[in-house]
C-alpha cells in the first residue's frame, strides 16, 4: 500500500496535528487508519485520536505534549506501520431513511435548485456507497464522502436553530445524518429512524471511520416501526463485512 507524506504540527500545549496531502481519497483514509493502529499498538496510555478527511488531531489526557519526543515516535510508527499486526475490519452498513417531505424539509427546494424529480433525488442518493471519513462535530455525527456531483448543493443561507434527530441532510459535497437534535444548516431531505449514538453504551457509536453506508427508501409506517424497534434494543440495521 502506498505511503502518503505527511506533516507534524504542534496544536496547543496538549495534542498534535498529523496531516496527510489534502485530498479526500480511500487510499489516504486508509493510510492514516493504518497509522492509527501502529500508534495504538504502542500502548502508549492517555492519547485519543480523532480522524477528519486528511488528518489526525492527536490530544494527550495527562498533560502537556513533548511535541519533540513524540514526533521521532509519530515517525517510528509510520516506518513500521506496515507491519502492523492488527486486523482492521470494516463493514457496509444499510441505514433506511424515510424521504417523505414529512421529514424532508427542504426536498422540495433542493429537487428544485438541482433540476431533479424527488423520485429521482430518491434514487441518486440510495444508489451509492458513502465512505465515513470522520466522526465529529457531534457524537456520532458521519462526515460520509462519496456524494454524486448531481446531488452537490450549498448549505441553507439560513440555518436552522432546530434540526430533529435522525435527519439526513445534504451540503456541498457531503451528505450526513443528525445523530440527535441541534442548530445546523444543511439541507435536509428525510430521516433516519436508527440511534447512531448511545451514550450509555460500551460503544456508544457502532459505526467507525472507514466503514462504509449506503441508505434504503422506506415508508412513514416503516419509519414509526424501526424506531419503536430501536428503542426496545430489538432493531439491528443490516451490516456485511468488507474485509473479513
């Protein structure tokens, strides 16, 4: 597998900037997830890793970083990470969505500015496979790259100061769900019935960057049921493991 250059920038007393070329690329993803787990294999305790598209933000619990030492480490690790012994797993998960304009409040708008049928919007957006490239922004909100061009839209001029949990929205380049209630200014088209984050659980989000998604029509009826499902522990969204 190809190895990207990177670049290694102190970013404040207690974490580190890893920033690979600035492309939003499978390959690159996959190199600083391989990064990731020859760092992890270290052991070394307090350090959290959180990915965005080309980069990794490295923050150290227990105190100031020696941005020095952990540099020649940073470097250490990306010479051997191909010799990585962990097994990294990835899954295709299918996520349904109810596009109905129930939920999606700015559907009409969008199948308007983008010239599209909604049956048409409907079918772009189920037809792909979307690759989780970062989870951040809020808890177990996806950055999913992968979105058609004809799908492409800029956020709302005015931002929402309430979005519902669950909703699938559109903005740029990138599609997206929101795992619980909040401001935001994308454009929503339907919603999710599946709780993508549990704070009560062992793992509170079951999906990791690098997996992928692709979303499934269904019904207003539909969407009552799975989320009843989901709330009783009973509802599992499909999964197939890509690597296994």
């Amino acid at each position: 597998m190809k190895s990207y250059p990177i670049s290694i920038k102190p970013f404040g007393e207690r974490a580190i900037l890893v920033e690979w070329p600035k492309e939003v690329n499978e390959a690159i993803l996959a190199d600083i997830l391989d990064f990731m787990d020859a760092f992890k294999e270290k052991g070394i305790l307090g350090w959290e890793m959180s990915v965005a598209y080309n980069s990794v933000t490295m923050v150290y619990n227990f105190g100031p970083v020696d941005f020095d030492e952990t540099k020649v480490v940073i470097q250490e690790c990306r010479k051997n990470q191909t010799k990585s012994k962990t097994q990294r797993i990835q899954h295709l998960w299918t996520l349904p969505v109810c596009y109905d304009l129930e939920f999606g409040l700015d559907m009409e708008n969008v199948v308007r500015t983008l010239n599209l049928s909604t049956d048409e919007l409907i079918k772009q957006h189920t037809s792909h496979e979307y690759v989780v490239y970062g989870i951040g922004f809020l808890p177990g909100f996806m950055y999913l790259g992968g979105l058609p061009s004809t799908l492409e839209i800029p956020r709302r001029a005015e931002p929402r100061l309430k979005v519902e949990k669950g909703a699938v929205g559109l903005a740029g380049k990138q599609t997206g769900i929101y795992p619980q209630e909040s401001p935001g200014g994308w454009n929503i088209i339907g919603n999710c019935p599946v709780n993508l984050f549990d704070p009560d659980k062992s793992t509170p989000c079951f999906i990791n960057v690098g997996d992928k998604i692709r979303f499934t029509s269904i019904s207003e009826a539909e969407h009552k049921l799975h989320k009843i499902e989901g709330e009783v522990g009973i509802y599992k969204p499909e999964k197939i493991a890509l690597n296994a």
